[in-house]
C-alpha cells in the first residue's frame, strides 16, 4: 500500500459511473464530490428529495461540469430499495458502488418498514439488498468495484452478530457495533463469491469524523460520551474520512477481500492502509451464514454464483 497517497493521486474516471449511498451530505457528499473531480459520473443516492437536490445544487457549484443524477433511496424500505435499483439494473453499467450511509446510536429499538431492526436493517441489509438488486448493472462493468463502509465499531466485542436483529436485549452502540460488523462480514463473503472475477469488494472504515451519523446521539449516555470524547480528540472532517473509501474505490493495487482504514495513531485519522480484520470477520462459516440470513430477512435472493 502506497502510505502517503492522497485523492490527487486518483486516474482519469471518466467513463466510469459511481453510485453513493448517503451522498448527500458527510463523507458520502466528499466522496462524490472528489470521484466528480476526477471525471466520474455520480449518482447521488439519499432519503431525501430536498436534501439530494441541495447537494446536487452544491456539486455543481464546487466541480464545475460535474455529470451527476440523484436517486431517492430509503434503505430502511426493502421495497422502495427494489424500486430505486430497477431502472439502473435495466440498463446501465455500474464501475462503483460506494455503500456509505448508515445510522448510528438510535435511542431505542426502532423497525424498518419491513420489520427489522432499523440501526442493522438500514446499515446492512439495506445495503446488502441494493447490492443484488444492482448486481446487473454491476456485471456489465469490466471492473467493478462493491466499497462498503464499516466502522472500528466493527470490533468491538459487543458486535457479535448473534442476535442480529436485537430481539434478546436492544442497547444502541451494541446494534451499531452489529451492524458495522455484519457490513464487513458480508464484503468477506462478497469477496469469496466475486473470486475468479474481475470485479472486487472491499470494506472500509472512515476513522473517526464529525458526519450526520452523529445526530441520534444526544439521546444516550453512551452517545453522549463518545462524541464529547471525539470531538475533542480524534474526529476529523469528512474531507480526510472519504480518503479510505476513494482509496478502496480508485487505487489499482486493493484487492477484493480488503479492509482498509487510516494508518494513523488508533487508525482515526491518517492515509489509508490495509488494517487488521475484526476477530472473525473472514470466517467462511459466518460468511455463508450471514449471506442466509440476510436472504432470509431481505426475501432477496442474490444473484452471485460460488465459484
């Protein structure tokens, strides 16, 4: 791994669509915007009409001539999830899909539109359902690359994935940490299926960086803490928090299967690298079994034969 690379270091995309989810605002606002910079076509994939048009709005004011679209996608709505994905998987060629968004600390145990657990039902599952849904779209790319973004919540101890949906006991940070987990549990598993092709998953975490994903936590003590403790020590723009993401995304030498973070003190901040796995993480046996049941819990089936 290159250890100084910086976003000026990214190629030419033009020619190459990329889809990021949370991109309007945050780290998936900048990852966008740098991916724009270099040539890319964006879709800007968010909740939000209101907040996706703004962000459309201010793309075009920071990169002059940037080709970019929106995509009204709610990924706490397996349906509204099926329907945003269908006209891309009709018809046109992903290069990069950038699962960026996410909730963080919800204060109590809340469901998706289809019932499940919101902090893991939006932060994984939604992504694993547009991922196959996109798949298509995915495969007519020479080269596609599926960047998931996780967090060093990923290992902590309180994420393991039984439980998954909290049914036994809900604690927030502990859904977080679930999620996060499962977010790279599943680009391990991606990667063993994609094996053979030229196409690529890799998982990611940001570091640790003042976002939106903040805005639930005022609720809880845990919460509160933690962004008390973050803010006066480790959070750092979103600017240095995407270059993790763009890394995975862009550079030559990241190969399917990776786990990618910031090399400085505590992995917060600091250029890119590859980091050390959550305990488990790559497990075939956990793999296969998240892939089940998160079939099991989306009804989607995904369209990716084992080699």
């Amino acid at each position: 791994m290159v250890r100084h690379w910086t976003p000026a270091d990214i190629p030419d995309l033009n020619g190459l669509t990329a889809l990021i989810t949370g991109a309007n605002s945050g780290i998936g606002y900048r990852t966008a915007q740098v991916l724009a910079e270099h040539g890319a076509r964006v879709l800007l994939a968010g909740r939000r009409p209101d907040s996706l048009a703004d962000a459309a709005r201010r793309l075009r004011t920071d990169v002059p001539g940037a080709r970019s679209e929106t995509v009204e996608l709610d990924l706490g709505d397996l349906t509204a999830v099926r329907e945003a994905a269908a006209p891309l998987a009709a018809g046109e060629t992903l290069d990069l899909l950038i699962n960026n968004a996410g909730v963080m600390d919800v204060p109590e145990r809340r469901l998706t539109r289809d019932g499940l657990e919101l902090t893991v039902g939006t932060n994984h599952l939604g992504h694993f359902a547009l991922t196959a849904h996109l798949m298509p779209a995915l495969r007519r790319s020479s080269a596609a690359r599926v960047v998931t973004v996780s967090a060093l919540a990923a290992a902590w101890r309180s994420g393991d994935l039984d439980d998954l949906m909290s049914e036994r006991g809900y604690r927030p940070m502990s859904a977080y940490a679930k999620s996060k987990r499962a977010n790279v549990v599943f680009t391990q598993e991606l990667a063993r299926r994609l094996a053979g092709s030229t196409h690529r998953a890799v998982a990611v975490h940001p570091g640790s960086a003042v976002t939106n994903l903040q805005r639930h936590t005022s609720t809880s003590r845990t919460g509160r803490l933690l962004v008390a403790l973050a803010s006066r020590t480790l959070m750092g723009s979103a600017d240095g928090a995407a270059w993790p993401s763009l890394y995975a995304a862009t550079h030559p030498a990241v190969a399917s299967g990776s786990y990618l973070g910031p090399a400085g003190r505590d992995q917060t901040s600091g250029a890119p690298k590859a980091v050390r796995l959550p305990a488990g993480a790559d497990d075939p046996e956990l793999g296969a079994w998240l892939w089940q049941e998160s079939e099991r819990l989306t009804n989607v089936t995904f369209p990716v034969p084992q080699t």
